[in-house]
C-alpha cells in the first residue's frame, strides 16, 4: 500500500513539472513567435548573408552599420555573419546553416536573385522571416525589402555622363556610347541597368555597344572594352559603367590601349578607388549611398519584424513591402562637400601620395 501512494506522489509530481514546463515553453513561444519559430525575440539570432568580397563596402559599411544598429536596438540578439564571395551554391550552405542555428530572421543580399527564390520558400516552411537587402528576389514576396532605389541611381549616373559628354562638344558622326552593365543573375543590376537606357535611349547618342558584366568582376568588364576599342578605334566618347568597379575595369582598359585622356566613365558606390579616381580626373562621377545607412535600417526591419511589428515602408517592389533610399550624385564638383565634409571618407584615406596633388587642387587636404 505504502509503495502504491509512492508511485501515485511521483506520478502527481510529473504531472506537476509537465504543467510546469509547458507553460514556460508557451511564454517563450509568445515571446518570440512573431520571429517566426518560437524562442526569445529578445535573444534571437538574426542572420546577415552578404554576396561577395569584389567590394570592400560589405565588410568596410555594410556589416559594421547592421551589427551597430542591431545591438542599440536588441542588446541580446546574435548576428550570423557570412559573405559567399561571389558563389550562389556557397550562399545556399550560409542560409542552410543559419536556418539550422536557428536564425529567426535573415537578411539577404543574393548572388543569384533567382536561385534565391528556393532559400526564401526554404525559410518560409520554418516561419522564418527574409529581408531582400540591396538586391531584390523579384519571383518570390519576401518579408521586406530595404535598398537605396537602384533604378534611380542608374538614370541619374547616365543622366549626368550624358551631360557631359554633350557639354564637352559636338559628338562625331560614327561614335558613341559603351553601356557596362552589372551582373546578370543581380536583380538590382536590372535596375540600374533599366535606369540607365531611360536616359541613354533618348539621348540621341548611339550606343556603340552593351554588356552584363559577369559576377559584377572588374577584369571582366575591362575584357570587354578592350575588346570594343579595337572593334570602335576612336569612336568611344564615354562609358556608362554601372558601379565603381566596372568603372575601373573600363578605365584600365583605356589605360593600357594608349587612350588619354579616358572619356568620361560613370561609376556607383563612392569606393575609395573610385573617388581617387574622380580626384584624378579618370572617372567622371559616382554615386554616394552610405551602405551603413542600409545595412542599419535592415536591423531596424529585423527587430521590428521580431517584435511583430510592421516596419515603415516607402512602398511596394515586386510584391514585397519595401524601403528604399535616395542616392547621392557625385563628382569633382561637389566630391568635398559630398563626401569629406559629411565625413564619409577622410582626407587621408583618399589623399594618398598619388593623388596628393589632384586633392590639393580640389580644396581637399
């Protein structure tokens, strides 16, 4: 008998602690179900899966503007970090594996919009939320789309290389215009690039020739006008490069066939390299999107989302709520009161010994 209400006790006790444990499992879950797969919102892992090391800005802006934000904002939240450099198969791995260490949200900038439309229903069947950064994964909606407005950016750097061109005198019968385009597995690439031909195609210029500039890499676009210079010897009046990348692949290209001055090229990003190149007078302008403004504002939309909250939107982009940024013209003209006296870059940083002199003559020092 004694050992009959023994096992009743511990039976009782069971009952207890299961009762017990269920109901803290249900506070965790109501803590963190608007993260998507239970777990505390206060403490969640939010994943930040950039796309390749052929730009510094992903390491330099991007990662320190989304870490910085994400800890003023949920002290306890961890970050994942992981660049694919440049591989869409290694990008899968990086996503599989923050689903696995359980992110409760990930922040995306594909290196193949496309194919990245299966991580985003991947994370979708685990309640796990995306953010499209800087790229958009136009077949598929996702949570949450932040950028600056790329098909803007793309217009206003053919907008303003256009200009010049036409300022600097009449065109030559038979010459024209290179279009250097950014990746063709890149969505905002589509973007810029529809910018651009917005304001090339009715330029009256010709374009003498057009390239998707393979995994955005800058020795690619410099093949390519390499190639366009012996095909177009002395007809190439300026080169609508979609970032400063390409930009300098273009310039180097022009370098090593002789050409000198380089017409004017275009660019987007405000690199170091390329800013000292507009210091030089080799590129004529760029674009200034601080990606720590970005990179801050998808941290924002990751807590906001944790939270269950709807963050602020400036509209809508292939089906998904979006925020976009304006971006920043720049060129010699305005690169000091852009770009030194925002604070955005140094004079030392772009002042070095080469480019010493061109900086004093620009008021820069």
């Amino acid at each position: 008998m004694a050992r009959r209400r023994g096992q009743r006790q511990l039976a009782w006790i069971g009952i207890g602690t299961a009762a017990l444990l269920a109901t803290a499992c249900g506070a965790n879950d109501t803590a963190g179900g608007s993260g998507g797969s239970g777990g505390d919102a206060a403490n969640a892992k939010v994943a930040f899966l950039m796309p390749d090391t052929g730009s510094t800005r992903y390491e330099l802006k991007d990662r320190p503007g989304f870490e910085k934000r994400l800890k003023e904002l949920c002290p306890g939240c961890q970050p994942l970090y992981n660049n694919a450099d440049g591989s869409a198969d290694k990008q899968q791995q990086q996503f599989n594996s923050a689903l696995a260490q359980g992110a409760k949200v990930i922040v995306l900038d594909p290196v193949d919009s496309k194919a990245a439309a299966s991580l985003v229903n991947a994370a979708k069947s685990k309640g796990v939320k995306v953010i499209a950064y800087d790229r958009p994964i136009p077949d598929i909606p996702v949570d949450f789309y932040v950028s600056f407005d790329n098909e803007k950016i793309g217009k206003e750097i053919a907008t303003s290389l256009i200009e010049k061109i036409k300022a600097d005198g009449a065109v030559p019968a038979g010459s024209g215009i290179l279009i250097v385009n950014g990746s063709p597995t890149d969505a905002a690439a589509g973007l810029i690039k529809k910018g651009v031909h917005s304001a090339a195609d009715s330029s009256g210029l010709t374009v003498l020739a057009e390239y998707d500039t393979i995994e955005w890499k800058p020795e690619n676009a410099q093949k390519f006008v390499s190639g366009q210079l012996s095909r177009f010897p002395g007809k190439i009046v300026g080169v609508i490069a979609a970032n400063d990348g390409t930009a300098g692949g273009t310039i180097a290209a022009f370098k090593a066939a002789g050409v000198n001055p380089t017409p004017p090229v275009s660019g987007n990003d405000a690199t170091v390299a390329g800013l000292q190149l507009i210091i030089a007078g080799d590129q004529y302008n760029t674009i200034s999107k601080p990606s720590e403004i970005v990179g801050g504002a998808a941290a924002e939309v990751a807590v906001a989302l944790l939270k269950g909250e709807k963050p602020e939107t400036t509209g809508d982009l292939f089906g998904s709520p979006s925020k976009l940024y304006d971006p920043t013209l720049v060129t010699q003209d305005d690169l000091k009161a852009e770009i030194i006296d925002k604070k955005i870059q140094t004079p030392a940083e772009l002042c070095t010994s080469e480019y010493a002199a061109a900086c004093q003559k620009l008021g820069i020092s």
